[in-house]
C-alpha cells in the first residue's frame, strides 16, 4: 500500500533500480551472511559466560551500564553517521540512508528475498572488527581488574551487536510470519517502521533495538501525528 508521499519522495522506478544495483548478482548466501555474526559473536558470549564465578552486585550493575551506554551509542551512531556523510567514513551513510531507506519505507518494510538481508545486515566482517576494537578493553579489565568484569564487558558487547542484527532483521521479516507477528516484534516495528518515513528519519526513532535512549533524548514518537505535532511545536518555537 503506498502514501501519497511515496510518489514524490520515493518514486517506485527509482527504488527498484537501487534495489537492483544493491542485491547485485554475484555468490551471496544470507544463512552465511546472518551466521558469521551470530556465531563469532554468540561463541564469544558463550566463552565469556564460561568464565564467570561468583559474580557481585557490582559486576552485575556494570553490565547494566554498560548495556544502557550500549543502546546511547546506537542511537548516537545511527543519528549522527548513518543520517549524516561523516567524510571519514562516508560508507556508513552511503549504505544507509540514500540505500536502505530507499529499498525500505515506512508502508513496504518487509525483505521480497532472502537476498535482501544483504542490505538489512552490517557486513559479515564488522562482528570481526568489532572484537577486535574490543579487545585492548577486554584485554585490559582481564589482566588489571577481574575476569568477571572482562567478561561481562564481553558479555554485553557482543550479544547487543547480535541481538541489534537480530532485530532488525524481524522488523523487515513478513509480519504474517512466526517471528514477524510476534507481539514485542511487532511494537518494535512499528517504531521502526516509522523512522522509515523520508519525512520523520531524519529526527526521530533512531534507536534500533529498544528505544531507550530516544525515550531519553526525547526523540521517541509512536504516530505520524505525534511527530508532525511535536515538529510544528519546535518550529513554532524557533519563530516565537
């Protein structure tokens, strides 16, 4: 179903023709795309939950810092360089917002293939770079604090990378399906869905999994009329 909107904003030749340029028409295999996060970064999660003992209060308070820190990094990456060219790494923005936002909108989220998960899913590799950039962390918490603390560093850092790709991957699943119709998946599409709207990604709904700090940020809207209200408020408020 489209909106009057789409048209205009998002003209059908020319999303078909991204999707086209996107999916390419080399090897690609989804399973093994989805697979290498999940299993590189759920093997480190596991490796890590082996290596707990005895953990404290206090350790278990640093994970849930750290996971909320967790969620205000994806928000702040997602507004600041997946919606905006940064010129280090203008990869990040090219990929998402003139690409996966053209493919995907707010009224026609759900993948057509399973080849589309290509441009669902971050690249294979970035679990890899990840761990890596992770590591000197890791590495430091192991040798000068205490084990649990490195691993519910890992813990937490690893499992919200595969749990963010899980998620976004439901919210483009078909929502008839037995993952797509679950009820919490269905919340969170929603609000994804609505940042998927060409006229709203720009400011609001930028967490991906649960959206904690937009609640903090105050960029959270549950309706297109909540944030065409709240718009005209700011905009009202500018010109006073």
């Amino acid at each position: 179903m489209a909106l009057d909107y789409t048209e205009d904003l998002l003209p059908d030749e020319k999303r078909e023709k991204i999707r086209a340029e996107a999916l390419g028409t080399g090897f690609y295999s989804p399973w093994l795309h989805l697979g290498v996060t999940s299993l590189v970064g759920g093997g480190l999660v596991i490796a890590a939950i082996s290596q707990l003992h005895a953990v404290t209060l206090a350790q278990a308070l640093f994970g849930l810092v750290l996971f909320l820190f967790a969620n205000a990094v994806e928000w702040r990456i997602h507004k600041s360089l997946l919606h905006h060219r940064f010129k280090l790494a203008p990869v990040l923005y090219d990929q998402h917002t003139p690409m996966h936002h053209m493919i995907f909108y707010t009224h026609d989220m759900a993948v057509r293939c399973r080849r589309e998960w290509k441009v669902v899913l971050i690249p294979s590799f970035g679990i890899v770079m990840a761990a890596v950039g992770l590591f000197p962390v890791i590495a430091a918490l192991w040798i000068y604090s205490s084990h649990n603390l490195a691993a519910v560093f890992t813990i937490v850092t690893m499992g919200y990378i595969v749990s963010y790709e899980w998620l976004h991957l439901s919210y483009h699943l078909d929502p008839r399906g037995p993952i797509g119709s679950l009820r919490l998946i269905g919340f969170l599409r929603r609000h994804h869905a609505l940042h998927h709207d060409p006229r709203l990604m720009q400011r609001w709904n930028f967490n991906v999994s649960l959206p904690l700090w937009d609640l903090v940020r105050r960029t959270y809207v549950s309706t297109l009329e909540e944030a065409q209200a709240r718009d005209a408020a700011k905009r009202a408020a500018r010109s006073a």
